[in-house]
C-alpha cells in the first residue's frame, strides 16, 4: 500500500473528506481545463453535421492517423511493408479491412513499438486488466483524455443533468477497508458536487445508514456499476422502503446492463437508466439515447461490428482511435461483442448498436453475505500477469487463476492485499498459477466464474 492510501485509510472520515476533495480539485484541472471547452464545442458542432459529412469527417481523420502511423509508429511501419499497405491506400472507414485485426496480446507484447519513435511525454499513462483480464498500460495523450471526460459529460447532459449537479457515485473505489461496518459509508468530493459510496458494504444492516445519506445528500443523479446499483435498488425492496430523493436519471457504464436490472433499478428511483460503453483504452464511446441505441461518438474512434456467416447483426466489436497519437490502435479487438440496431435508426452515420454483449460478471460473495461485483480493481498495478480469472466455489473465499507474463516480475502479496482490501481480511484467496485459461463456449473469457 502507497504512503498516501496508508494516511488515507488511518484518517478519520471528515479527514479523509478533504483529502478526496483535494485530490478530487487535481482531477477536475486535469480534466476539464484548457482544451477541454473546445472539444465540448467540437462535439456540439459534430451534431449539426449530416450523415455523408460525418463519414467524410472520419474518412478524413483516419487518412491522417494512418498516414501519422505509417511514419512514426513502429509497429504499423512494420506491419504496413508486410501487407504492403501504404498511407493512400487507406483513405475511407471501408478501407480499413485491409488491415488484419488487433489483439490485446499483440500491445501487451509489443507495447513498446506502439509509442511513436519520437516520443513526447504522455498527458496520462491508463493502466486497466478489461474485462479480458489481460493488464494494460496505455499511453494517452491530452486531447484524447479530455474527450473522454467532454463525451462522459456531454452523455449525462443529453439526459438532463446539468454539469456539476449533485451525483451519488456507487464504482469500485476503496473508500474505507473492507472489514470496517461502520458507517458513513460514502465520502464527500466537493470538487465535483459528488458523494462517493462504497460498493463494497451494502448488507441489510447496513442499508438503512446508505438510506439516510442518500436522502440527506439529494443526488440529481446516480452513476456507477450496474451491479452495484442494482444491488442498492433490491434492499430498497426487501425493506419495502422508497428512496427520498428523486434523481432525473441514472448513469451506469462498465458492466453489461441486464434487462432485469434496468426494470429494477427504474422501478424503485422511478427515472431512467442510460448506459454507456467505453473503455480504458479510450477508442471508443457509446451512449444509449432515449431510445436505448447506443451512439458510437465518431470524434474518438471508428466503430465497427464484425458479423459473420451464422448472424448478420451480431459479431465482435472492433474500433480505431481517431484521436490518441500516443500509442494508435487501429482495428483494435476490444474483446465484447455487439449488437447492430435497426440500420433505419443509424441516421448519424455512425452504426447504432442495440446491445453490447460481454462484461457479465458473477458476483463474489463475502464471507458475511456481501455480494461484490466487478472486481477487476484487483488486478491493477500488479504486473507480471498476462491474464487473470477468478474463482469461487463457496462464501468468502475464491481462487485467483492466473497465467504469469514471464518479462515481468508479479507479486503474489500485493494481489492478495488488494483483495483484502476489498473483501475483507477473513476472506481467503488461493493463487493457482496456469498455463491457460479455458474459454466458455461463445469463446468469450470470464474474468469471474462462479461454481456451485
């Protein structure tokens, strides 16, 4: 544990208040200064533009980033003499299938020649496992980043909550240690009008103290896991009690939204879910309208679904930053598969998606009944793993499978003590090291695999 999270945790909660809103005032100057208000103004215009002068904008854009690739990127200047592609034949989104297809294997191997030959200084380095499990470290540039960030608050916008409204956020932050039951259970972000909640805590013992300091809080909007909302909305049930705030919309993104937990979680705060998808690699965003089409953003990246012979709307998801020169993937694998909608509905030129498939998750259940989704958090910052999946076979304990990435030295105690902090100190953890994990029969990978 850092020297900074160890002051953290020994805090008191309004110590620890401050703390999280000084850190959380650093976030908001990295996130929504300088360039940030052009690139609002760039998405709001990129709306005005009809279908062929979108097409022509990301026709454009990718000619510039191959023609970028092809003379400072390593590994695409190798990649281009070996299909003996040039700049010029890549000129529109069609062209794109001229190049084969990029795994995560292939970065997480060649990382290196991914970062152009004259390197600058990244804005950010993002470092994510997926819902593949496989670690990566990306190099992202400023524009890219704070596009991301622009498109996040654009989508929350377009559905009626304003910049800065008060927003209750339930992800997978560590906000206090997993064995510790008294509350508060959330911590306060002034920086950002944003009451952090523990996604870690939520029993029936607990709920009535997340009752009172939602109702005190008054959020506008609740935005986090789905799972962990979801999970807060059926101990409003089971205590047939009612939320008192009335928020306008709720934002989930980072897991599957089921069918199930949408009709729950609108049924009990009587508003609207809108999910989005991105990801840690910043290629791709895509945000549900109020038709429930998910839009892929065409200023970040091209979308692509790859359908085969047995289905012709439904294949894998690939995509290519537009934006990110710091470390380009083009034809990137994110690893989830997509749904196309209606073509009727894909007027914005870009393809509508009816469902993203994949980031289903089982749930990992303490040893006191807790049920903690989307722990990918554990993974991170530990290297030496090339993939990860865990297991659980009985309440509070689970076997971590791990297949070791032998260029790099993994560290089996800081595993086990980010699942500690997340699960509890009584909850036990075997490491089993594999040579491969299987996948299920969609060829899919579970990074979480429930067994009964």
């Amino acid at each position: 544990m850092k020297i900074a999270e160890k002051l953290y945790f020994r805090s008191p909660p309004l110590l620890q208040n401050i703390l999280i809103s000084a850190y959380g005032y650093k976030l908001y100057q990295k996130r929504y200064t300088g360039i940030y208000h052009k690139l609002r103004k760039e998405l709001d215009d990129i709306k005005e533009l009809s279908a062929p002068e979108i097409k022509a904008y990301q026709d454009e854009r990718l000619h510039q980033m191959v023609t970028y690739c092809s003379s400072q990127v390593p590994y695409y200047q190798k990649l281009f003499a070996e299909h003996g592609i040039r700049p010029n034949d890549i000129t529109t989104v069609q062209d794109l299938q001229k190049l084969p297809v990029l795994n995560k294997q292939t970065i997480l191997q060649q990382g290196h020649n991914f970062r152009p030959k004259e390197p600058l200084k990244p804005f950010m380095v993002q470092h994510t496992s997926g819902s593949t499990g496989t670690p990566l470290a990306l190099d992202v540039d400023e524009r890219t980043y704070k596009l991301a960030m622009a498109l996040l608050v654009d989508h929350e916008e377009a559905h009626c909550i304003p910049f800065g409204a008060k927003r209750a956020t339930f992800a997978g932050r560590m906000l206090k240690p997993a064995e510790d039951m008294k509350p508060p259970f959330s911590r306060f972000n002034q920086a950002e009008n944003q009451r952090l909640f523990s996604s870690y805590h939520v029993n029936e013992n607990t709920f009535p103290h997340y009752k009172n300091e939602l109702d005190n809080f008054q959020p506008e909007e609740l935005i986090g896991y789905p799972s962990a909302i979801y999970d807060l909305a059926t101990h409003y049930q089971k205590s047939d009690s009612k939320p008192g705030f009335q928020p306008k919309a709720i934002i989930t993104n980072s897991e599957t939204l089921l069918q199930w937990q949408r009709e729950t979680i609108e049924s009990v705060f009587g508003c609207p879910v809108y999910d989005y998808y991105g990801t840690a690699e910043y290629v791709i965003f895509a945000g549900q309208d109020k038709s429930g089409i998910y839009r892929p953003n065409p200023i970040i990246g091209i979308t692509e679904v790859e359908t085969g012979t047995d289905s012709d709307d439904t294949g894998r998801l690939l995509a290519t930053s537009l934006t990110n020169r710091q470390m380009p993937l083009l034809r990137y694998n994110l690893g989830d598969t997509a749904t196309l909608a209606d073509t009727a509905l894909s007027a914005s030129g870009t393809p509508g998606l009816k469902s993203v498939n994949g980031r289903v998750d089982d749930y990992i259940e303490t040893s006191d009944g807790r049920q903690i989704g989307r722990i990918d958090h554990i993974f991170k910052g530990v290297d030496g793993i090339q993939e990860a999946q865990v297991v659980q076979k009985q309440p509070g304990s689970a076997t971590i499978r791990l297949v070791k990435n032998t260029t790099k030295e993994f560290n089996e105690n800081i595993l086990i003590s980010n699942c500690k902090q997340r699960l509890g100190d009584d909850f036990l953890v075997t490491v089993e090291q594999v040579q491969k994990i299987p996948r299920g029969r969609n060829g899919k990978f579970r990074s979480v695999v429930k067994e009964k």
